[in-house]
C-alpha cells in the first residue's frame, strides 16, 4: 500500500495563509455540529451516507 502524502504536500494543494504562517487551528472549524445533522441542515456531505462514506474512503480514513 501506497504512503499516503501529508495534507500540505498534496500536489495543487495551496493551505491557507494562517496554516503557513503556522498560527494554531481552532477545533472549531472541523466540528461537525449533530443537531445540524438531525435537523437537515447540515452539509450534504453529512447528510447524505453514501456522499460522507464516498469522502472519508477517497480521504483514505
């Protein structure tokens, strides 16, 4: 099995500024809100399982 590259050396991939500048993440941006979820308004892609699956498989998670 392939390596898998880290997030910030995938070719075309541009992180944003703060994350090259190496300033801390908020937690926060990666949080999935699941009242979002119930109530469907999330996200398509956490509404929808085939959609979510189809990205965390392609993520290789």
């Amino acid at each position: 099995m392939a390596a898998i590259k880290p997030w910030y050396k995938i070719d075309g991939l541009t992180p944003r500024e703060d994350l090259r500048e190496g300033k801390p993440l908020d937690a926060s941006e990666f949080a999935v809100h699941l009242d979002k979820v119930r109530d469907k308004t999330a996200p398509s892609d956490y509404k929808e399982p085939e959609r979510f699956l189809t990205v965390l498989i392609s993520l290789n998670i």
